[in-house]
C-alpha cells in the first residue's frame, strides 16, 4: 500500500467518523412547499370564498370568479358588495342594503343592512347591526329578544353551541334569548377594544384586534401578541386554513399559524400588496385578498430531493449558466429584460456549484454531475490562464460584445479594472481579492477528493500549485499586472502590521495556512510544506483564536463569515497534527457559535462534518424546505414586524435581533446576513447554486437521507416556469493549455 493511499483511506475514515457522530439525521420526508400566484386587480378585492371548487373574489362593484389565474365577472345582480361566504354547499353575499345566495342561480334573501353570517347550530344565521336573524326556506326569520343590542354588531362566531357577537369595543354571547356581555370572560381581557373579527376554531374563539389577538377557551381569554411570535399585531381578519391551521390576515400582510408557529407572508414575494381584507383556503391553497388583487399560495408535497432537481432544471432554463460560470441575473431596464451580471467574484459563486455537483456525484454516481462539475472547474482554471501572470486569477471573463452586465465596480471603491487578451475576444477582471482565492483552493480540494479521474486531478495539482507559487515567489500577495499587489489579495507580515492589515490578520492567517495545508495535500511537494511550517512560525496561528469580528460595528462583515467556513473545510480536512487541530478545531467551535443563529445549513453541514458535533441539521433542513421557488429578489421588510425579540438559546454575538427565514427574505448566498431585516428590490434572480450544495453536502455526509419515496412525483420536478436571461451566444471557452 502506497504512502498516498494510506494518506487518503485517513481521510475517508476521518469522514466516515464524522458521519457516525452525527447527533442528527434529518430524513427527506415529504412535506409541503409554497408555489406563490399574484392576480393583479385595478380595485380592491374585499372578500374571498371558495363555491364548488371555483374561488369567488368580490370587488365593491363586481363578483368575480377565478379561471386560469384570471378573473372574469359574473351575473351577480348586487352591486356595493361588503362580505362572500359559503355555509352549507351555498354562496352568500351581503351587499350594503341586501342578502343574497347562489346554488347555481341568485335569489335575493332579504332587503337590509347585515353586517355577517355565520352557521349556528346547523342553520345560516345573519346579523344586522341592531338585530340577529336565522334562515329558513330562503326567508329571514328575525330571532327572538335579539333587537337592539347595546352597540351595533360587527361580526358573529358559533362557540360551544353559543352565538357570540362583537360589536367594535365589546364580546358577547347570545343566549337564553338575550345579550350577555359580563359572563364572558373571568378570566384576561382583550388585547385592544378595536376588534375586526371573530372566528371559531375547535375549542377555541379568536378575536382580531388593532393590537394583537384575543383567545377565549371557555371563559378564559390570553392575549397573543409580538412576544408570543405574531409577526404583526393589527389584525384585519381570521380563517381556518386546510390543515388545522389558522390564517391571520393584517395590515402588514398574511400570518399562517400551524403548530404554534406564524409564519409571515408580505408583498412582495407573496402578495400585490399588504393591506388583507380577506382570507379563505381549499385542499392546499390559501386566497388572499387585498387592493391591489389576491396572493395565492398554494401547498404542493415536495421532498428535497424535488427541489434539487426544480433548482437544477431552473439554472439551465432561466440562464444563469454561461461558459462554466453560474451568474445571478439582473434586470436591464433599456433591453427590458433579465440579463447576466458578469461580477466581481464570478470564480467564488461558481465554486459553490462545482461543489454541488461534486458532493452530488458523490452520492449518486450521476455522470451529468460529474461533467457539470469538471466542466466549471476548467473555468477556474481558464481563470488563472487567461492572466499573463503565472498563478495569478482573473476575478471574472466577459466576452468583447456580449449581451449582459459587467461589473463596473472594483475593491474599495475604485473603478473596475478590465483587461483585454491578445486575441481580443475576451477581458478579464483584475485586482483580485482573497475572496477569489479561498474559493479556488476550496472547490479544488472537493473536485480532487470526489470527482476528478488521474488526468483531472493533475490538472486540479497544476491549478493550486501555480496559485500557490505564485503567493509565496511574490512575497503572500497577489502581484497584478502592474506588479502591484492586489487591494485585497495580501496575506504578508508587513500587511498585518497596517490598520487593514491588523484587522484581517486573523482571516488571511487562516487562509494562507489552509492554501499551503491544501496545496501540500494535493502536490506533496515540500516547498509547501515548509511555507505552511514558515508561517507557523511567524505567529500567523496567534490571531487564528478569535479570526472572526464581534467588534468593533465597522468590522462585522458577514461576507468574511463565508470565506472562514471556505478555508476552515479543506484546513480540518487535510490537518492531522493534534496540536495545531485543537487550535483549529477552537477557532471554529468560535465561529460557528456566532454564526449557528442565522441556521444556514452550508455553515451548520460545515460544521458537523468536520467535527462530528450536533450542528442544529433539523434547522438546517428547515431552511433548505422553506426557500421558495420563485428566486427574484423581491422587496422585503420586516423592520415593521411586532416579533424582533431575541431567539431563546442563541446570542446576536454579531449583532441584530434574530434570524429571518428564506421564507421571510428570499433567496440567499452564503455571505447574505439573515439578520438582516430589509432588502430586495426585485431587480436580480439568485441563482441556487448555494442550496444545492448545502443539499448534496447534507446527503453526502449523512444529514439529510435519500427520500423515502418512490413516487416519481415527489423526486423529479415537472414544470419550471419560464423566463430569465436568453442563452449565452458568444464565443466558446477556449481548450486549456492541457487540452491543446
């Protein structure tokens, strides 16, 4: 058995341990994700219901119903429409001086001005404003002692067979034949005397109010406010969803409330606008009403397995990819369409694809895995040749002519630095940063450890040996073309004795030692591991401990927290010293302490693989399923929200207040802050190279199972809407020097 064999059946048992001491696996059980549908309105759509399958929308002039996401109006004869219901297979509808129902055809039940309806002990009861009613034979039939309450009512609700009414400051029951508003609570008191609504669910009577909800069980009420996780407090109206759920509907958009969890849906991802009129649900679809149209959100069973093969498929149709690159997409306002951003660390966001793939063909063997991954690792290293500088790494490749965005800007505010080749089909990006870098050794090390045959993984030697050089004969900087370091791509001594340079002395020590620890591993030859030994004893392992800022404000970068976890992996993976592991080992225990409350599973599957420890895979997963699958970037704000109250268990060691879900953000890279409260402007569509290697790094180290399924349905995703950026027509990649 050769020394290099030993050395790599080491590491596969150092991965399988990993693997065993895994606290938790997750499996990939089906479970229900949000598809968004928005039908805009040129008025306000001020009640919905479902009648026989078919969603009705009112608008104060028109009944509408709902036909391939379209409306399209009805004969409905009444006009100034306030409220739609159905009770008893029946639609009714009041309008502001009549009842109605419709059973196939429309019968005006009465003249008058009613207020809701409800059912009541097995019959359809109406409320006026100074009178309570019952329906028989299509007649109302006023009920006795009901005339004249105290205050004129609003809303009705059938609880523990009474009929309560609310008027706008008061709960009652009706019962016995009279109003009773004292024998109602013993016990609590509303949260705000501005109630808006009242619906029954179970054992259980919710009240709407401007300042929270009310919730009687029996003759107790407790108030459910911001502090118990109500993401808004001014409540519009309520409904029952389709699983024992409840829908909350505000004047800062939807809650859903399933399990003792709110879940928060806004405009823009979610709805046309924020102001909820009305709320109603069939089998695995929520309507939504507010004035500016209805935000469907319907329920579809997916396993994550789906949503990889949704987001995969998504990449090539909406055209994120393009000469091995992965890109987000932007809007271009004069061509009126989704064009490519050609960025400033082009090579960094592809390397979380390579990765993908990488972990992905690990796992399954599927050979179109392991094209796309040897396919965008020769990009990276087109990367380095397409530079006249031996070793040094274009940060992106724009083809001369080409339809799309190039970064017009560069490090620290100075103005991007493009240079032509010789040929002059392309320029490349210079200037480039340790960000660029940390993602190179990153992606090489998983493309050499899991995909790459005798010939790729000599090509994956050539590329980090050349880098690797390059750093070292240069003096550990970057050189660019004018024979100048790079603004960012320093990792010297004398770098770290600057005000910059002191503050990134712990982050570009751990770099520099996980390059030459990498290259080591990958080439065996000596002269980097004496670099690695060199550096060791010029005190770069001192500011390792704490590489990770907490203070001062100015220098918490969340982007920084992503380069960490790049060079922490290939550094924990290849090291097998026990006093520089437990160094290690400490600084990312660190880390991942001040990263583990914003639950991205990429840092968390990071984390659990290198030390075995329990790294929160359940939250991981949430995070994976909760991700929508429309990926614009969306407005969002949640700053408004009555719930920013500290995580229990979790400290903001970086600052902010708490975590927010994909849900409630939208799609995110790795180096987004999920502490972040607002954002978006629906300008860009992130490409999902992230989740899917946060996916296939779950599957392949054992946090997340293969699907229980065998259901073709809930493994391959069927229709990938339409759209994005049009496909890539310039010139090809050229062959690498190997190839020729």
């Amino acid at each position: 058995m050769t020394k290099k064999t030993i050395i790599i059946l080491s590491t596969v048992f150092l991965t399988l341990c990993c693997i065993q001491l895994s606290a938790e696996t997750i499996e990939d059980v089906p479970y229900l994700q949000e598809i968004s549908v928005k039908i805009p309105s040129d008025e306000p759509i001020i009640s919905v219901a479902v009648y026989k399958e078919k969603l009705y929308a009112a608008a104060k002039t028109a009944l509408m119903v709902i036909e391939n996401d379209k409306f399209t109006n009805t004969s409905c004869p009444a006009k100034n429409i306030r409220i739609i219901k159905t009770l008893k297979n029946t639609l009714w509808l009041i309008s502001s001086d009549s009842l109605y129902k419709f059973d196939g055809k429309w019968k005006k039940i009465a003249d008058g001005e009613f207020t809701d309806l409800c059912l009541h002990l097995g019959n359809v009861t109406v409320a006026a404003k100074r009178c309570l009613y019952y329906v028989k034979d299509d007649k109302l039939i006023e009920i006795e002692n009901s005339k004249d309450p105290k205050e004129d009512i609003i809303n009705i609700d059938s609880y523990s067979e009474t009929l309560y009414v609310a008027s706008e400051t008061k709960l009652a029951s009706f019962d016995c034949n009279s109003y009773d508003g004292v024998n109602v609570i013993d016990w609590g008191q509303l949260p705000f005397s501005d109630i808006r609504d009242i619906h029954r669910q179970q054992s259980r009577l919710y009240v709407a109010t401007g300042k929270g909800i009310g919730l009687l069980r029996g003759m107790s009420m407790v108030t459910i406010t911001g502090e118990d996780g109500l993401c808004f407090e001014d409540v519009t109206c309520l409904a029952d969803g389709f699983e024992k759920d409840m829908w909350i509907g505000t004047t800062a958009g939807a809650i859903r409330c399933v399990n003792g969890e709110y879940q928060y849906f806004a405009a823009d991802r979610w709805l046309l606008d924020n102001n909820v009129n009305s709320i109603t649900a069939d089998d695995k679809n929520v309507y939504i009403a507010t004035n500016k149209g209805i935000g469907i959100i319907k329920y579809q069973p997916y396993t994550l397995c789906k949503k990889a093969d949704y987001y995969e498929k998504y990449l090539n149709i909406w055209g994120h990819k393009r000469l091995g690159f992965v890109h987000k997409l932007e809007w271009d306002d004069q061509l009126n369409q989704w064009v490519r951003q050609v960025s400033d660390n082009d090579c960094g966001w592809t390397s979380h694809y390579i990765s993908a793939m990488c972990f992905k063909y690990a796992v399954t063997g599927d050979s179109n895995a392991r094209d796309e991954a040897v396919n965008s690792f020769k990009t990276l290293k087109w990367c380095e040749e397409i530079c006249p500088v031996d070793g040094f790494i274009a940060r992106a490749i724009w083809a001369n002519g080409e339809i799309g965005h190039k970064a017009q800007g560069g490090s620290g505010w100075y103005p991007a630095e493009w240079h032509n080749t010789a040929d002059g089909k392309w320029q490349w990006k210079a200037d480039t940063s340790s960000d660029e870098s940390d993602a190179h050794y990153y992606a090489a090390s998983i493309f050499y450890d899991l995909v790459a045959d005798e010939k790729e993984k000599a090509l994956a030697v050539e590329h980090v040996e050349k880098m690797s050089n390059h750093i070292i004969d240069n003096g550990w900087v970057l050189k660019d073309l004018d024979g100048k370091p790079t603004r960012w791509g320093r990792w010297d001594k004398e770098y770290f004795k600057t005000t910059e340079g002191f503050m990134a002395r712990g982050l570009n020590g751990l770099s520099a030692l996980s390059y030459m620890k990498t290259t080591y591993q990958l080439t065996k030859n000596e002269k980097f591991k004496k670099a690695y030994e060199q550096i060791i004893k010029d005190d770069y392992l001192n500011n390792i401990l704490r590489q990770k800022h907490t203070f001062p404000p100015d220098y918490i970068f969340h982007s920084d927290d992503r380069l960490a976890f790049l060079v922490y992996y290939p550094l924990l993976k290849y090291e097998t010293d026990p006093a520089l592991r437990s160094l290690y080992f400490r600084s990312l225990e660190r880390s991942f302490e001040v990263e583990r409350i914003e639950h991205i599973p990429w840092f968390n599957f990071i984390y659990g693989s290198l030390t075995g420890n329990d790294c929160e895979a359940g939250k991981a997963v949430e995070h994976l399923r909760q991700w929508p699958l429309d990926l614009i970037d969306y407005q969002f704000k949640n700053s408004i929200r009555a719930d920013l109250y500290h995580q229990k268990d979790y400290v903001p060691y970086s600052g902010g207040i708490k975590a927010m879900s994909p849900r409630e953000m939208g799609p995110v890279r790795w180096s987004d802050d999920m502490m972040k409260l607002d954002g978006g402007d629906g300008k860009s569509v992130s490409e999902p190279s992230c989740w899917l290697e946060a996916y296939w790094m779950g599957r392949y180290f054992g946090f997340i199972t293969e699907p229980k399924t065998n259901d073709p349905k809930l493994l391959k995703a069927e229709d990938i809407p339409a759209g994005g950026a049009k496909p890539y027509d310039g010139p090809a990649r050229p062959p690498l020097e190997s190839e020729k």
